[in-house]
C-alpha cells in the first residue's frame, strides 16, 4: 500500500483529499502545518507527497526544499493561486507537478497515478502471470510460450489493468483513464482503436486472443 503524505492549513481540505484517496487503497498521514508535516515525513515511509503552497509559517516551497533535501520522493503543489511564476517557483524547489483548486477528483486520482508510477515498489513482482500469459513490467512485453510481443505504453497500462482483474468487466471509461490518464480530451472509442489494433498484434504473433481479450457488448472488455 502506497502511503501519500497529504500538507494543508485547513483540515476540512485534508479531509477531502483523503476522503477521494483512501477508496482507491491509498493510506493517507495528515499534516496541517510545515514542521508537523517534515516530522512525519522522517518518521514514515512516504511514496508521495501532497502540498500547499499558501501555509503560515514555512510556506510550501520551504515545505517542498526540505523534503527534496531529505528524498526524491513525488511532490505535487496544490494552489489556489493561477499566478503562473508561483508555480514556476515551485517546481523549481524540486515539485513534480500541481493541481489548482478548486480540482477535479478524477484529474486528481489520475495525476497522484502518474507521480507514483515513478515510485520503485520493492514489493512489486517483475512480472504479472495469468493462466499462459505472462506479462513483463520491466520490458513492457507480453510472452505465450515462446512468442514474445513488445507493447506500446497504453497496450501495455490496458493489459495490465485486466490481466490483474481477470473476468472484470472494464468500461471504456476505465481503461480510458487507466491508459490516458487525465487527458480529457481523448475520446472513449479510442478504446476501441487500441483493443482491435492490439488484438491484430497478438494474433499475428500466434496468440490465442480471441478466446481471452472478450468484448462485453454494450459494456467494454474483460480478460478472461
């Protein structure tokens, strides 16, 4: 379980961004103000970090040095300020990235994901085995016997999802978002494009797909 370290002057604000984390498996350590936060910080094993700019006392940029000095840990800004050299000042104190409240929940799930997949899991397997399939997380390929096929990042995020939750029933909604993170712009039947072309693939490569990558009418797509 990845444990975020959530910093903000105001506990109704921490409340929130736990209340939108903890559902998906996140833990969450509290902290409303910057040397509360750095002691925690010490004290725990902290994947992520997010953080406020606008705190009395040490302010979020001294909040975001310290920490960078202390590890390489993921931090994102949070800000009510649209001020664009605020946010230059931040990521120049070592930020990953920053969300501008008032946010969107998904925007936020989806950009907290794409921090912590740069976070090593000491835990993680190297490699996600189901049935004759197994699927390799460092190569970003997918093996059958002894055929082996390279996938694209967003291929590769699909099977993963799916592989992992055998006989769920994903919508295209949640590969969208599992694939193309927060990019609202993309189109759910783009789903579709990347499930055909990555069905073509595997078949050309003698993979009995047709069987195991099923279409849910009406629904999405399920690994079975």
């Amino acid at each position: 379980m990845k444990t975020i370290l959530l910093i903000d002057d105001e506990k109704r604000m921490l409340d929130l961004l736990e209340l939108f984390l903890a559902p998906h498996g996140y833990r969450c350590l509290q902290a409303t103000d910057g040397q509360a936060a750095l002691k925690l910080f010490e004290e725990e094993k902290v994947h992520l970090v997010l953080l406020d700019i606008m705190m009395p006392g040490m302010d979020g940029w001294e909040v975001c040095r310290r920490i960078r000095e202390l590890a390489d840990v993921p931090v994102i800004l949070l800000t009510a300020r649209t001020d664009k050299s605020d946010v230059v000042k931040g990521l120049d104190q070592g930020a990953d990235d920053y969300i501008t409240k008032p946010f969107d929940e998904r925007e936020l799930i989806a950009r907290v994901r794409v921090a912590l997949r740069r976070v090593p899991d000491e835990n993680q397997p190297k490699q996600l085995k189901e049935g004759p399939f197994t699927l390799d997380l460092e190569s970003y390929s997918i093996l059958y016997d002894t055929h082996e096929v390279r996938l694209t990042l967003k291929e590769f995020y699909i099977i993963e999802a799916m592989m992992a939750r055998p006989n769920r029933t994903f919508t295209r909604e949640d590969l969208l978002h599992v694939a193309w993170e927060y990019d609202t712009y993309t189109e759910v039947r783009t789903v579709d494009s990347h499930i055909r072309n990555l069905r073509d693939k595997l078949r050309k490569s003698s993979f009995p797909i047709d069987g195991i990558l099923l279409t849910v009418w009406g629904i999405g797509y399920k690994w079975k």
